[in-house]
C-alpha cells in the first residue's frame, strides 16, 4: 500500500520553456518498487501500445468491460465544479482505467446532504479510494507546481487530490485541451499511484512526474495512458482488493454499478 506521504509526494512540475522538449532529461525513476525487468516491459512497451492504440473511448465492448475488475472511487467536489465538467473529467479518467482494463464506479458525495448520505462518503478502515477536488492545496504544501497529492490516511482510506485553481493555471498557460481532459488525467495520475501502490513516477507518459509537450500532444486523442506494465499491475491490485473485499463480506465487485 502506499505510505502515508506527508510532503508533497504528486506533481506537475511544468519543464522551463527551453526544456519543454526535452522530457528525457527528467527524473528517470521507473517505479523501482515494482522491479527492474518489470520496469524493463514497461519501457518497450509503451511505444508498441501507442502505435496500435485506438483513442475511440467505444473500443471497449460490453462484454470485455463487464469483465473487468471494478474500483469503486467516492468523489468529494468541494469547488462544486460545472456538472458537465464534472462528468467529462470522470468520464476521461475511467476511460483511461477501461484502458488499462479496469472500471471505474464513481459515487457522488454530496456537498450538502442528510446525515445518512454524509456517513457513507466518510473515510473509515475498507481502503476507501476517495477523489477530492479542492481549490488549493492545504497552507504549507510543499510544492508550488503539484497539481494534485495521493496519500494513504491514518483510518485506512486513500486520498487523490486535485487542487482546481493549479489545473486551471496550467489550462490556461499551457493549452493542452479543455479543462476536463486536463482534470481527467490528473485524476487518474493521483488514482494510478494509490493503485500502484508506489509515489515513483516513470520518465514519460501519464504517470510521469511532469508532462512534456509531447505527452500533452497524445491527451486529447486518448494516448495519454498507463503503460502495459502499469495497467498489469493496476488490475492486480484491483483484483485483490475485491477479493479481500469479498473474504471481509464485502461485494462492491458483484453489486456496484457506474454512476
Ligand atoms: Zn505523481
């Protein structure tokens, strides 16, 4: 599981212009936690996946997505986000988990509700994934660039959070897309690492520690994504989570629907 982090452990750090296009000069960690030869897979793979890819979200049946292992993910929206940004940032990001060839079930938290709904959206001891969306990060944050945080809290849960006025800086500055595609894929960045496990980013692609111009490029046609070897390791640990989910009487997997 992904230790606690108390520092700033997810980031966007955008390159200086001159160095834009240079991503390969970046941190060139490969999520050493999984392995070497793993990250081995990773590192030639990616370049095969993005030659065949079809960005056409549909290009995953019925069948194969009922097959899939499901992740259900409580959102809480504290800026009340425009609904139909909302819902294109989520549907962007559970499309890069169909992707990788897990479904994402999203539940809504209210911003105001009856004290029932309140308690099912509260953290407690089942690894709960919540995506949190906030104006800014907390007074202290440790990064001026991070776009978004993942830390596991003391109670079990684990927290993906997105501070809305650094990704609208970026949209702005940088103008890789419309506010949702950008949201999208930082949302499944901070739920990628919760899922992997790990705060290592890889040297591109949409969990590395900063997007170059080039991986800005691949956003709007859906290429983006989690390499092979991270989609691998993201449906295990969703599988398991089921599982134990299922050994504890829980039964997200069977019972839980989109939306
Ligand atoms: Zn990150």
């Amino acid at each position: 599981m992904l230790p606690a982090c108390p520092t700033p452990c997810i980031e966007f750090r955008p390159p200086p212009a001159h160095c834009r296009a240079m991503n390969t000069s970046w941190n060139t960690i490969l999520l050493a936690a999984l392995g070497a030869l793993w990250m081995t897979v990773a590192a030639h793979a990616r370049p095969e996946r993005t030659s065949v890819k079809q960005p056409d979200p549909g290009s995953v049946s019925r069948t194969t997505e009922r097959q899939m292992p499901a992740i259900r993910v409580w959102v809480i929206d504290s800026v009340r986000l425009e609904e139909k940004t909302l819902a294109a940032a989520l549907n962007k990001a559970q499309v890069i988990f169909g992707d990788a060839g897990v479904r994402v079930l999203w539940t809504r938290c209210p911003a105001q509700a009856n004290q029932a709904e309140l308690n099912v959206c509260q953290p407690d001891d089942t690894s709960k994934l919540f995506l949190r969306i906030v104006r800014q990060p907390a007074i202290g944050f440790g990064s001026r660039h991070a776009l978004g945080q993942a830390f596991s809290g003391e109670a079990g849960s684990q927290y993906a959070t997105i501070f809305h006025d650094r990704v609208l800086a970026m949209v702005a500055s940088r103008k890789p897309g419309s506010e949702a595609l950008v949201l999208g894929h930082v949302i499944a960045h901070e739920l990628g690492h919760l899922l992997l496990g790990t705060s290592a980013h890889s040297s591109f692609g949409l969990m590395a520690a900063g997007w170059s111009a080039a991986d800005l490029e691949r956003a709007p046609a859906g290429l983006l994504e989690f390499s092979s070897a991270e989609a691998a390791t993201i449906r295990a640990a969703v599988i398991r989570r089921n599982i134990a989910a299922g050994a504890s009487g829980g039964s997200e997997a069977a019972t839980s629907r989109a939306h």
